[in-house]
C-alpha cells in the first residue's frame, strides 16, 4: 500500500494564521461606516472625520479580502451575493424612487403639513390674520429676523417653510431673514437679542426703509400664536393716550409702573400734564380728537377742589364723548375736602352720570389691610369686564386706603348706564365726622352708616359716548400693591383705562387665540409610565435581536 506524504508547504500554509483576524477587520469596517454615516446625515458637510471614516472602511474591507480570500469568494459567488444582491437591489431602487418623488415635490412647490399641530404650516386662525394683513394696503410692511447659529441649522429648516407660508399669504408683505449672531454681533446688539433662537419683529418705515426697531418685539423662540400676534401687533396703526392731570396733592409719583406698562407693552402716549395746559392754544394736543383711537383723562387724586375753570375743561371734554377715570386722593387734611369729594365735580357727575363720591371715610376693624382705614373689598361685578380681565373669581381682593364711598342714584340719568363694580364687606362703616378720624377716634357709632359701599363704580351715555369711572382710593394704581399676588388692584386700574378707552376691541382685533386642539395639550407621564416607556424602547428590539441570534444559531447547529 502506498504511503502518502504530507505536502510540506500545504501544510505550512495551513499552519499559518494572520496576524489580524478577518473577522475583526470586518467589524472595524462597519463601525467605520457607520461612524461616517452619521457624519454625514449629522452634519451639513462630511468633513475630515466622515471622509477619514469611510477610507478606513474601504481599507478594512480590502485588507479583510486579501486576508481571507476563501470567505470573499464565498460572500462573492455563493447565496449570500445571490439574496443579499437581490435585496440591496430593491434598496436602492426604493431610495432611488424616494429621491424622485421628493424632487418632482420640490420643483413642484407641493407642500402637505402632516403634523397635527400644524407646525409648518399657518393655523387657520392666523391664515385668516395674515391674509388681511396682507390684502390691507394702509398697513406697513413687516420684517421678521431670525438668529439662527450654525449649531442650529436643523432648527433653521424645520422654521423656514413656516416662515415661507407667512411671506406667501401676506403676499410679499412680510419678509424674512436668517441671520448668524457669530458673524454679525452688530445686528445682535442693535435688535437688542440676548439669545440664539430669538426673533425680532419689526414694522418697515415706509420712508426710510428701515425697521422700526423701537418698537419691535423680541420673541423667545417660533411659536406660531405668538408670531401671529407679534406681526399684527407691530402692524396696528392704533393711537392711545393716557393724560394724568397734574393737581395739588397728586397720586402720579406712585403710579410709574401703570404708566410704564401704558407706554412700553401697550404703546400708549402717556403724559402729564394739567387741565389749562391741556387747553391752551399753544397746547399741541387736541382733546375728542377723532384721528386718535382711544383717549382717557385721569384724575390721580388730588387734595383740591378743581377750579371753576378747571371743571369746565371736564365738562366739554365729556359732553364731546370723552372718558375720564378718578382715583380719589384722601379727604382727611385741614380742609377736610379733597378734589374727589368736592361738591362742585360731585354735584356734575351725580347730575350728568348718576355716581358721585360722598364726602366721608369707610372703615372696617374685621376686613381690613393695616388698620381699618385700609378695608379689603372682596365683591366684584361678576359680568364686566373691569373686575373679570385678570381677576380670579371668587380669589381676588383690593385694598382701598383712605376711601370715600360712592353714592349711587336711584334712577339713571337718561342714556346713562350706571354699573356697580366693587363693594367693601358689610362690616365696613363709614364716617362723615372727619375730625374724629383725624384726632384718631375711628370706633363705630350707632350713627356711622353700614357697608356694604360701592367703592368703584361706572357709567356711560350711550348718547355721547362718554365713560366715567369712580375709584374711591389711589392705592388702586399704586405701585405699591404690585407685588402682591393675591390683589386685584393693578388689575382694576388697568382695566379702567382699558374699558374707558373701548382698548379692549382694538386689543382684540390685533390678537389671534389659536384654537386649543386635543392634539396641542402636553401629556404628562410619571416616573413609572417612563420607565415602562424606556423598558419597552430599549428593551423590545433587544429581545427581537436575541432571538434572531438564537434562531441563526440553532440552524447552523443543524447545518454541522
């Protein structure tokens, strides 16, 4: 029988391993390749890490090829090229149809918002806004700059189309623009913007063609309601003025911040000056002008009575349709009189409106700030719109200091609404023995009329279209009670201006309320619910993957 002999250098051949696994060289490469995909659907440009990261890959890949040519033959000519082919065939042929269809959509201009929340397209709300802006010829063009850094080009692209349906419903009259707050820290300071993301909305003078930047406003980051409201805002060709009437003894020093919030969120011409000022020739304001929106003349207290003069300049002012709001200054002083209570104004408004101040103080030793001369009024006018815009039922209060009560006639005037707003609680008093309060005697006497009392009070002649609003104390707009949650006293003064000056319905026209879907309200979800959520996200495609190894496993098993 024949011996066989082993070929030597067969045998040495098949002794040999190589220095790198095969197997190794081929996970490199895929985790090369991933690396660079992710580069690339990361970043708006591969770079050196992406393309460094696919080289390397190739390279693996040749080096695996060279190593272990029996395997890259198999992989190359058995089932694996066979079905494997077949299926990248398929792949890319549906990324081929993919790309296809979206560039026939582009070049087509076909845009379908498939969000619930319409976040690429205009609500139907703000579509009905936008679209009569732009179809307003008398209303300037709008401006909307965006700064967007690089670090937020994704961002960038998901707002545009956003703001590309903003420019097309107005019809060219808003624009917009990006902006890279790196390289332009000129225009970040001069718009005044403190972040990336933010958007400043600006009105374009017509003659100048420059951004009205003193009025722009600074939104945080796009949201669309607020977009909305800010366009037609700086849009609104509305004048409002607020003329606080300088008088002896006067209230204005403590009310900057409702002048302030007048002025700079609202855009009001606030000024102060005095009734004879405001009447001379040489004044440049011109009262009951009917170029002019809305104008309310406000008497900030006041320890006078107004001089025949003075309350003539009222008179005309009202019987041409005026609107007049008094915060009553204190009538505990020598003359024991302030301009509120004086019977001259008070003998007008009880004749004209049908409300006048009485000359007497309210106290109250149960419900009360401080001291009693500080009651707390806790019954608000349920239906209108002073004592609702911003007042919680049921939860608010007011302090009013110092206060004289309001008498309120039996029988209206003709054409004159009167409404009762606010009342003290029924155990607040009022005294009309002045002398006593001020030697510091305020214990209630049998004789002291009993509360409730009206302390804020209204009244319009639907004839002339003049408005009245009593408040018996100046701690209503004092800055003083501002920082005070729970109190409504703000919120009536500002509600006073508001409602005198029909603001409100202007406000209105300018501001869109989006329409509160199912689909818009946040879900909220508990420490449990999330980890559930995480369990499921992480874990399920885990499970899947195992078992795919399993069964891969058992049918090479079967395969030996």
């Amino acid at each position: 029988m024949a011996k066989q002999i082993p070929d030597p250098i067969k045998t040495q051949a098949e002794g040999q391993e190589p220095i790198i696994p095969p197997g190794l060289l081929l996970g490199l490469a895929a985790v090369a390749f991933l690396v660079a995909i992710f580069v690339v659907l990361t970043q708006p440009e591969p770079g050196v890490v992406g393309l460094g990261a696919f080289a390397f890959g190739v390279l693996a890949v040749v080096l695996w090829a060279i190593l272990a040519p029996e395997q890259a033959r198999g992989a190359l000519t058995g089932r694996t090229l066979r079905f494997g082919g077949a299926s990248a065939f398929v792949t890319v042929l549906l990324i081929a149809a993919l790309v296809g269809a979206y560039i026939v959509a582009r070049n087509a201009s076909i845009r379908l918002d498939l969000t619930e929340s319409s976040d690429f397209s205009l609500t139907a709300e703000s579509r009905q806004a936008i679209a009569a802006l732009g179809a307003d010829p008398s209303l300037p063009a709008v401006e909307i700059t965006a700064f967007y850094s690089v670090a937020q080009a994704g961002r960038r692209d998901q707002d545009e189309p956003l703001l590309q349906d903003y420019q097309e419903t107005s019809g060219g009259k808003i624009s917009y623009e990006f902006v890279d707050p790196d390289l332009q820290p000129g225009l970040v300071q001069r718009y005044n913007v403190t972040a990336n993301g933010q958007l400043v909305v600006a009105a374009v003078d017509a003659a100048t063609g420059e951004p009205d930047l003193e009025n722009a406003v600074n939104i945080s980051f796009l949201n669309q309601e607020e977009l909305t409201n800010a366009v037609l805002k700086v849009s609104a060709q509305g004048e409002f003025r607020a003329y606080f009437i300088t008088v002896a003894g006067s209230a204005i020093a403590e009310m900057s911040q409702l002048k302030t919030s007048l002025a700079e969120q609202y855009d009001w011409e606030v000024e102060d000056i005095s009734l004879l000022a405001l009447t001379s020739p040489e004044s440049e304001i011109a009262l009951n002008d009917p170029n002019v929106d809305g104008e309310v003349m406000i008497l900030p207290g006041g320890s006078q009575p107004l001089s025949d003069q003075e309350l003539e300049v009222i008179r005309g002012y009202l019987n041409g349709g005026g609107s007049l709001v008094i915060f009553a200054g204190t009538n505990l002083n020598e003359d024991k009189v302030s301009l509120a209570t004086a019977e001259n104004l008070n003998a007008y408004l009880a004749e004209n409106f049908g409300i006048s101040f009485n000359n007497d103080v309210i106290l109250d030793l149960t419900q009360a700030a401080q001291d009693a001369l500080a009651p707390i009024a806790t019954d608000f006018n349920a239906s209108s719109y002073v004592t609702t815009n911003g007042i919680a039922a049921g939860q608010s209060l007011a302090v009013f200091e110092l206060a004289p009560s309001i008498a309120v006639a039996e029988t209206a005037p003709a054409n004159v609404t009167v409404t009762e707003l606010v009342k003290t609680g029924s155990s607040s008093y009022a005294k009309t023995d002045l002398d006593l309060i001020l030697s510091g005697s305020g214990a209630r006497a049998e004789t002291d009329a009993a509360g409730p009392f009206v302390v804020m009070a209204s009244a319009e002649n639907s004839q002339t279209g003049a408005r009245v609003i009593l408040v018996s104390s100046t701690a209503i707009p004092s800055d003083n009670y501002v920082l005070f949650g729970n109190l409504a006293n703000q919120y009536l003064a500002f509600n006073s201006l508001v409602w005198s000056t029909d603001f409100l319905n202007y406000f209105q026209g300018i501001t869109v309320l989006q329409q509160q879907r199912p689909q818009d309200q946040p879900i909220f979800a508990s420490e449990g619910q999330m980890a559930q959520a995480r369990t499921i996200v992480l874990g399920l495609p885990f499970v899947v993957l195992m078992i795919g190894v399993y069964v891969w496993w058992s049918s090479r098993e079967r395969a030996r």
